[in-house]
C-alpha cells in the first residue's frame, strides 16, 4: 500500500551539526521555531540534517525534525551527499512547492518568508544570494539558504555527482544545475562582530526592509550569534 505524502508550502533542510555553539542555536532558536510552527498550524516542514557520526540521542528533537544521513559529517564532500540524500527522502514523502536548504546560523522572518514564497514559481526555480566562482566565470546560490522547485531537486538527485564532490556543495550544486537561471534573492547579514545595543529597532527594520532571511555568524564572536537570536526570537514569536 502507497504511503500517502504529507502537504507542505516549504520543506525547510537544515544542514546540523554538534558543538558548542550549534547546540546552543539548537535550543534556543530551532526547537523553539519547530514548536511554534506546529502549534500555529504554519505550512512548513524543518528537517535538522546530521551526518551519521553525530550523536543526537542527548537533544529533544522531535524524530520527524530529523533526518540522519548514512555519510558523515564534514565539509567536502560531506554536506553535499548529506543535502542529496536528505532531498531524497523528501521527494519519496512529502508534497512541496519549495524547498529551502540552509544551515543553523539563519534567522527566518516566518511572515515575510511566506509573502516571499508566494511570489514564486512552483516550477523551475533555483534561488539565492549569488556568489562568483573560477574567476567569475561561474556562479552559484550561497548554501546559506537557497530555494528549489520540485523539478530543481529531481535533476538534482537523479545527477552523478562524482564529477564535482571534490567541490563545496554549493558551487558543486550550481555546476549539477547549469541548466536553471539563478535568481537573486535577499538576506540580511549580521557578521561583522558588532553587538548593536538596539536589537528592537534593528528587526523591525530588517523586517520593514521586506527581508525574510538574516545571517548570523559573527567572525570571532560566535556568542554574539546567541545574544541575537534569542532576542529576536523573544521578539517576533515568544
């Protein structure tokens, strides 16, 4: 008998990994958003996706926020297969329109995240902030989060990706998905190390400025990172 897929406007993949600080990302802002979610209803599904040398046992993430990859942990070429195998199982159960993949130093703006979906085409879309690669020969969708439309991920998946696991996931992703024009999308980027004194006004700007996607990973000050969060967390969704 056929499992029947579950409907969601975004699946939500979330590349995860252990320490310190990540863990303290998880607690504090990614189970939190899981939960809020859930009870208001809100059509997206996050999957929290680890490498299989992880050990996960020790957080509270629900079983069906999760997804465990059979390759490990790592940069090159580990986050690549691990996004792959993820999509996968995405495609085998669960309806989408879109899928966002991105990592645990994001921040989504919920409301403005779904005014940005709805002015997506449900088909043929590879979207994010654009980066340049072989001397600007190339370009790619930053791996910090980037949109794709069903037919994006089934050339994705069906792909031999040999030719390019040597590269980051996100320029190898790009070269597997010549064939789609890259649109642009937004973000927001907090980086710099700077602790901005008034964070109330800073998301409200942000916010007013239509940006549905802030990233948060400050050079030398990751714990800069867990003072935002939890403030724009409290902010827009306790």
């Amino acid at each position: 008998m056929t499992e029947t897929k579950i409907n969601f406007d975004i699946v939500m993949v979330v590349i995860s990994s252990r320490g310190d600080i990540y863990n303290k990302l998880i607690e504090i802002y990614w189970l939190p958003i899981i939960e809020y979610i859930r009870c208001n209803k809100i059509p997206i599904k996050i999957i929290l996706l680890f490498g299989k040398d992880q050990k996960v046992n020790d957080l509270p993430i629900p079983s069906e926020n999760i997804f465990m990859s059979d390759v490990n942990d790592g940069l090159i070429p580990g986050i690549l297969f691990k996004t792959v195998q993820c999509f996968n199982d995405i495609e085998n159960k669960y309806n989408y329109k879109h899928i966002i993949r991105t990592n645990l130093s994001s921040f989504f703006i919920i409301d403005n995240l779904l005014e940005i979906q709805k002015s997506l085409d449900n088909s043929g879309i590879y979207a994010g902030v654009i980066g340049e690669y072989n001397g600007g020969r190339g370009h790619f969708c930053s791996g910090a989060c980037f949109w794709i439309t069903k037919d994006v991920l089934n050339t994705l998946i069906h792909s031999d990706l040999k030719s390019v696991q040597h590269l980051n996931d996100d320029v190898a992703i790009s070269i597997v998905l010549k064939q789609y024009d890259i649109k642009c999308m937004p973000r927001y980027p907090i980086t710099s190390d700077k602790d901005i004194e008034n964070k109330e006004l800073l998301i409200h700007q942000i916010i007013k400025n239509n940006h549905y996607h802030i990233r948060i990973k400050n050079e030398r000050n990751r714990n800069l990172d867990i003072k935002y969060f939890k403030c724009f967390y409290d902010l827009l969704y306790k």
